[in-house]
C-alpha cells in the first residue's frame, strides 16, 4: 500500500465526528424551530386547548414546515448519505444484539426519507406559493423522522470499541464480592445506568466503605444474582472515558414521535373544576364538574387521565426489563386500577348529586371583594426614618 493511500485514522475520526456534529445541529435546530411553533399554536387555542383561530394555526405550520425544509437543506442535507455510511458500516462491525436488527430498520427509514426529501427538492415549486407550501407540508413527517432518529446513526458513527473491563478474573471476584456485601448492608449507591453495544447494562454506584466511597461500575442487572464489577474510578468523568461507550435508549412505543405529536386533544383542569364547584350555586353545578372531572373516551376528564398516566407507567417500568421495573409496574398498575374504581365511585357520587335538585341556600350571601378606598383627602402618614434609627 503506498503512503497516498494509507488510511489516516485521525482523519476518518474527525469525519466521523463532524458528521455526527451535523446531526446534532440539526436536531437543535429542528428542536428551537418546534419549541416555537408551539409557542405560536397556543396563541390559537383556548384555555381547553381547542383551536378557536384555524387560519393562525394552519400560517404556523407553514412556517414551521419552511424553517425545517431550510435547517435541513443548509445543515444536513450535503452529509446524509456519508452519515448513513458510516453508522451502516459501524453497525457492521458491532456484536451481536438484540437491537441491531431494529437499528438497521431506523437507518433504512433514514435512508428512505433522504431519498424523498432529495426527490422533492430537486423539483421545488415556486417559492410563498400554496404549491411549496403542500411540499413542505409533505416533506415534514420525513424531516420529523431525521430529527427524531438521526441520533440512532450519529452514535453508530462515533462507536469505539472499549474494553468491557479494566480488571483480571481475581481482580474482578474480589471487587464483586465487596460491592455485593455492600449491597446488602445498603452501601451500594447506584448513580447512573447506559446499555452499551452488546446490549448489556452497565451501571455506576458508590460503593462505601466506612468514611471512603469508590465509583464502582457494574455488569448486569443489579436487581438479580449474577452481576459483576467491571471497573473501579476515583470519579465518574474517568469512568466514562474508560468504560464501554453508552448507546441510544430505547422508547417505550415504536411509533413514538417527539417533533410529530399528535394534536392535543381539549382537557379542563382539575383547577378549573374546583372553582366551577366554589363558584356553583346548584347541585347540578357541582355534579357537572365531578362527572366531567370522571369523564371517558377522547376528551376524558382529569381523573381518567391519571389513570391512564399511570398504566403507561405501568408499562414503563416492566419495559426497562429488570427486577425492581417489574416490581414497581404492579405497583403501578394496581394503583390505576384503584383510580379506576375511585372514577366509579365518584361518578356514582355525582349522578347521586345532581339528582338531588337542589340550590344553595339564600344565607349563604356572598361578599364583595372590592376593597373600601381611602378618602381622597386623606394624607398618608409620614413614613419613620430608618437613619434615626441606625444612629
């Protein structure tokens, strides 16, 4: 191999990371560019979150679509392919694991949305016409997709292989066995948690010892038999550079889109319901809150949101695939099922009340808030030097 054609590792290093700069930026961008719109879109909505002023909302998209159509263009659009090459070839070289199959997915999903964002920009229709406006309006859920997922081949294309321990066989028992007994006298203090390439988890504790603490890194579960310690640091940032390099987490759904939420649907506060109670002078005024407050399907109440809150919790923590997850998920999950039950009784409650069909009684009058003003010729007295009284 001749000298002009050796590979020079130092510059395929710097390609690789300006490359994965570029998606960074890119997902920045994207991200300033939603954050505003958002801000945009709630100017035309009211207080339940209903769109009152369609024409704003539909000139916000507009501009949002533009703003992304431009971000990439400028800042992605000439490193795309090259950024696809290197996270496809990292990947190859990766072991075998669970994830690599679905990675390979995101980044034919990458692919393919490049493709039809170059397609559609090699025929760009005139600029501020509704034709351009209809493009990027197509063109947004492919942007949607680089900005969500890009970081999946960014990674791929930064992976180095490290060591997945610092330590001998005998060293590694030794270091296991304390951080074992430590555990159990509940010294153990766990601080940080990645997966790396293989799939494992790796996790970072404080294992105490007396009046020392050691930063300990941890192979495995922590929650099971069978983990192992991998490394000891005198601090974090030392184990971050030694140990294996942290690759995307996952996501709880697979259609899961941060810059393409669907529209909020409408929703009154708890708050609000409260002060429709307070300021309510019939039975029914108070049913009406509690049963909307009890509410199901599309635009359900408070109540049932919490419920649902905490089942998709419930599927959190079994998702995240360890012992104390799967703990905490029943937890969670018989908790939705007594918000449940309480969104019964309380619907019960309300229909019981408003059938009542009656008012508050005439004695309890309100009473005027306005507070009495002085007269106009009142003089306020004069205010007391605090210097006289320093002296």
């Amino acid at each position: 191999m001749t000298p002009g054609n050796t590979p020079n590792p130092e510059r395929s290093l710097a390609t690789t990371a300006e490359l994965a700069h570029r998606a960074r930026d890119f997902r920045l961008r994207m991200s300033a560019i939603k954050t505003e719109t958002e801000a945009a879109l709630d100017t035309t909505r009211d207080r339940y979150g209903r769109t009152v002023h369609p024409g704003a909302a539909a000139a916000a998209l507009a501009r949002r679509n533009q703003a992304a159509v431009g971000a990439y263009t400028t800042h992605l659009a000439p490193y795309s392919d090259a950024l696809l090459d290197a996270a496809r070839h990292a990947l190859d070289q990766l072991p075998r694991a669970r994830h690599n199959t679905g990675w390979r997915t995101v980044l034919d999903g990458l692919g393919s949305s490049a493709v039809e964002i170059r397609r559609a920009l090699d025929r760009p229709a005139a600029p501020d016409s509704a034709a351009e406006r209809a493009q990027n309006s197509i063109l947004w859920p492919h942007l949607a997709v680089w900005a969500d997922h890009s970081v999946i081949a960014s990674s791929l294309a930064e992976q180095h292989q490290r060591p997945a321990s610092t330590l001998t066989t005998e060293e590694q028992q030794l270091w296991t066995d304390a951080a074992q007994a430590a555990q159990r006298r509940g010294e153990l203090e766990l601080t940080e948690s990645w997966y790396a390439a293989d799939g494992q988890p790796i996790t970072l504790a404080h294992l105490i010892e007396g009046d020392e603490s050691t930063v300990v890194a941890l192979r495995g579960d922590p929650g099971t038999p069978g983990w192992q310690v991998i490394g000891h640091f005198a601090h974090e940032y030392e184990a971050g550079r030694a140990l294996p390099a942290p690759v995307p987490p996952g996501v709880l759904r697979a259609d899961v889109s941060w810059f393409n939420r669907p529209e909020p649907a409408p929703e009154v506060s708890l708050q609000q319901l409260t002060r429709d109670v307070i300021e309510g002078q019939t039975a029914g005024d108070a049913s009406d809150a509690l049963l909307t407050a009890t509410q199901r399907g599309h635009d359900a109440g408070p109540v049932i949101r919490l419920q649902q809150l905490l089942e998709t919790a419930s599927q959190f923590a079994t998702a995240l695939e360890t012992v104390q997850g799967q703990q905490i998920a029943v937890r969670l999950a018989a908790l939705g099922r007594q918000i449940d039950f309480l969104a019964c009784e309380v619907q019960e409650a309300a229909e019981d009340l408003g059938a009542t069909v009656a008012v508050l009684p005439p004695h309890r009058t309100p009473r005027p808030r306005t507070r009495p003003r002085p007269a106009v010729d009142t003089t306020p007295p004069p205010r007391t030097s605090t210097t006289a009284r320093h002296r």
